[in-house]
C-alpha cells in the first residue's frame, strides 16, 4: 500500500503538444512541466520545441501553436538532458499518461538516452475515486471542482490544473481513500527476471495484438486486449503451478506487440497471427478439423423435388453461394450431428432429407416424430418449406458492401484526447477475408490493389458479424473508387 506520507513524495505535472496522436510518428512541439516536492510546487518550466515538420493545421487552430512559433525553438535533442533532470526521481504525473509518457520516451530514445518512472495517470484515478460520474476529460475534471486554466490546451496552462486537482484532492479526500486509490492506478507487477525491466514501460496502455517467444524465438503464445500493458502484465502475477500463465512466466524470453486504434483491429490480428503462426499454447490452434457449412440443394427425386443439406468444408465455399450455406461448425461430424438435431426438433423426415437409407416410412414416423413426408402424408413442397425455415436462423450473413471495403476504426479512449489526437485504423476486408491494416494512403494503396486468394475466413466471418451487429453505423470506403481519404 502507498503510505499516507508517500503522497508527499516528489511529484511532477506533465502535459505535452503535439504534431499528432502517434508516438511512433508524431513529434512534441510543447513541454509543461510542474514539480512538486513534499506537498510544495518547487518549480514550473515549459519550452516550445522544434518538431522538424510542419505542425498540421488542425493542430495549430487547436492550440494555437504555428509553424512559426517553433522555428526557432529548440530541437527536443537539444533539451532532453534538461527535461530528463526535471523529471528524474519523481512520479510522473498526467492526463491520459500513457500518452504523454510514451511521447517523452520516444523523444528520450531518438536522442540515445533512457528514461523511466513510476506512472500515476489523473483520468485513471478520476475514474477510480468518482466512478458515478461519465466523463473524466480535463475539461469535465475542471468544472466538477471549480478549477481554471488561462492558457487551456498550452503544456503548462494543462500542467498547472493537474497540479490543482491533485491539491483539490488531497483537502477533499480522505487519505486512506486517496492512497488505496494511487496504489491502484499506480500497479505494480513482477516481471521474470529475464525480460527487460523497462518492457511494461513500452507497453502502450491501449489496445493491441501480442506475441509471447521463448527460447530459440520459439512463438508460445499469441494474444489481444484493449490494453496491452495490463494484459501483459497479468500474465505475471497467476498463481498455480499447472496455469498457462505460469508457463508461459517461466519460458517466454521475449514480447513483441502491434497496438492497434481499437479493439477490432486487435481482434483481428490476433485471428491472423493465430492462423498463419500457429503458436504452441493456443488452444483453438490444436484442433486439426476444417470448419464445415451445411449447403442447401433442391433435387429431383422419383417422389419430386426434395430440399436437402450436404456438410461441406467452409473453404471450399464459393462467396456468390454463401446464401444457400447454413451455420458453422467445427467439423464435418458436427455439421452432420446438427443436421439431425434439426430434423428431430421440427419433425422432419430423415429419409426425405438423406439422413436414412431403407424402403417404407422411416423410423422416426414409426414412432410418430415424423409427419410423414417419407409415406406421402406430408407433401414435399410443405416439408421444404418448413426444413428452410427452421434453417432461416442459422443462415449464412452475405457480404453486407458493394466489393473490397475498408472499414475505418478510431481508438474511442476519450478522457480528454481531442479527436484529431485519435489514431485511426483502415481495416481492409474483402469478402469475409482480411487483408490488412493501413494507416497511410500508400499502405492502402497496396491493399487495396492485393489480389486476394483465400476463400472463406471462418474466423473474420465470426469477427465481423459480431461487430456489425455492435456497430450499425459503419465508417467505410468504398475502395472501388480512386480517391481513398485516410483522414
């Protein structure tokens, strides 16, 4: 537990501007910083910093930085030593940190040196000691406790109101509550002593796809989680001898991940690493059965035309006969098994349907679970009729877009971050098949001129249905067309 008195420990309020939301791609253009040391502030700085691009001007007309007003301000390299001294020894404090932590060590490692602090994010923490309220942005954070900002979106104009809602909240909440609560945000996780001890500071707080390696670069484990940093993290801390997660604790010797702008992109990574990758300790890579379909025919029969179902394996499915394909299943043997629980269900005629061989009625109508179509009781055309109908709910989607989509994600962490802070996704898919995330317009004019030749994804169908159903309201190019806007 965090004693009451470590609340007084050296604290620094950090807030940054940007060029955009991606650490990997964007550069700060502004650093604010105040520093707290037992309770009192012992010193306020802040520094425009050169980006060494042009600050797009959405950027500018939100914080009202221009290309002019960094160019003759310092290149990050140039300060680094001096924002690090400031910020060493102390527990970096700051609305949506991940963010401006990971900003900072990015900047810290393109000028050959490291960095790394205990992190304690304020939209986290707003989150955990008022759980009652919505929304935890700075703005909202700012009006629920009465507290100002003369320079709103400038690095230390933000800094400043993190400083006063951390003192707002050590004379409001009790300290008791209030340490439980930094404890919690704060974590603390054990890693095995030979993975490197700053690789839950790499970690982005957001979601992603992970790969878990041990010896020889053996893959051990693949998984997704909309934070990758506590997903992995927990993989550390499981009790029991015979766990996954404690084999894996004992044999992974390195991680590497892909974050991703929200959970779907995530989930499908994960699908297209699991099948291309085949890790040792996912289960669904174990079984060595092709997922089946039931295909509807209508045949001609010296009785007339019968409806009836064939399993067949889901990848051998043409996408233009998807519409008479009923339901999926892990192998032939279920599909067939399904069959039959369908005829029992709706008293349907197993010899009709092709499921008993044999002259006369067939034995379900012998015991009168049958209404007869096997004798002439039932006509044909009433028991094809109701066979398609109890097969309606089971019905294969078809294709809802025009061709090859791409369908737009945006992260939906909110907490403050304006949109054009938001990473985006484009996740081209085409038919039921994935065929990758891009972020550029030069990463979707590749996917979108890939020849594709899987057939159908059993995986991505399961995805994508789940998620339109989620999400009705789709954000989608039609990449048919010749102009792809990323933005």
């Amino acid at each position: 537990m965090v004693a009451a008195e470590d609340l007084l420990q050296d604290l620094v309020f950090v807030d940054l501007e940007t060029t955009g939301g991606s650490a990997a791609f964007d550069r700060i253009i502004e650093v604010g910083i105040v520093r707290v040391s037992n309770g009192e502030p012992v010193e306020e700085w802040s520094s425009l910093v050169n980006p060494e691009r042009p600050i797009p001007a959405y950027i500018e007309a939100f914080t009202g930085i221009s290309n002019e007003m960094v160019a003759g301000a310092p290149r990050f390299v140039e300060i680094a030593a001096a924002v690090r001294e400031k910020l060493q020894g102390a527990v970096f404090v700051a609305h949506n940190a991940r963010f401006d932590y990971s900003f900072l060590r990015s900047e810290f490692l393109k000028s050959d040196m490291s960095f790394s602090a205990k992190v304690l994010c304020t939209v986290k923490l707003s989150r955990r000691l008022f759980p009652e309220f919505a929304r935890h942005n700075l703005d909202a954070v700012m009006e629920r406790n009465g507290l100002s900002c003369d320079a709103r979106h400038r690095a230390l104009g933000d800094a400043r109101v993190l400083h006063d809602f951390w003192v707002k909240l050590r004379r409001d909440v009790a300290e008791p509550r209030l340490a439980a609560a930094v404890q919690t945000v704060l974590g603390a996780h054990q890693l095995p002593a030979h993975l490197p001890p700053g690789l839950l500071d790499d970690l982005p707080d957001g979601p992603g796809a992970y790969r878990f390696f041990g010896d020889e670069d053996v893959l051990l484990y693949i998984g997704r989680s909309n934070s990758l940093r506590s997903r992995v993290s927990s993989h550390f801390g499981a009790e029991g001898a015979d766990s996954l997660d404690r084999r894996l604790s004992r044999q992974v010797r390195r991680v590497d991940w892909v974050e991703t702008a929200g959970e779907l992109g995530a989930i499908l990574r994960e699908a297209e690493w699991i099948r291309t990758q085949k890790p040792l300790y996912n289960r669904r890579t174990k079984s060595k059965a092709q997922p089946h379909t039931l295909r509807g025919r209508a045949s001609r029969t010296p009785a007339g035309e019968v409806y009836r179902l064939e399993a067949e394996g889901l990848d051998s499915v043409d996408f233009a006969d998807l519409m008479q394909c009923f339901g999926v299943f892990r192998s032939e043997q279920d599909a067939r098994k399904a069959q039959s629980d369908i005829a029992r269900a709706h008293q349907l005629c197993l010899k009709v349907m092709g499921l008993e061989d044999g002259a006369g009625s067939c034995f379900a109508y012998q015991v009168g679970k049958c209404r007869g179509a096997c004798v002439g009781k039932e006509p044909l055309i009433l028991h094809n009729t109701r066979l398609q109908l109890a097969l309606s709910s089971l019905k294969l989607k078809t294709w809802p877009f025009p061709g090859r989509v791409a369908l737009r994600e945006r992260d939906p962490r909110g907490g403050g971050m304006p949109e054009y802070l938001q990473a985006a996704d484009l996740h081209v898919v085409d038919h039921w098949t994935y065929l990758g995330t891009a972020r550029t317009e030069e990463e979707l004019a590749e996917l979108r001129s890939r020849e594709s030749s899987a057939a159908f994804d059993v995986d991505v169908y399961r995805i994508l249905v789940r998620y339109f159903a989620k999400h009705p309201k789709l954000d989608w190019l039609d990449l048919r067309r010749t102009e792809r806007p990323v933005s």
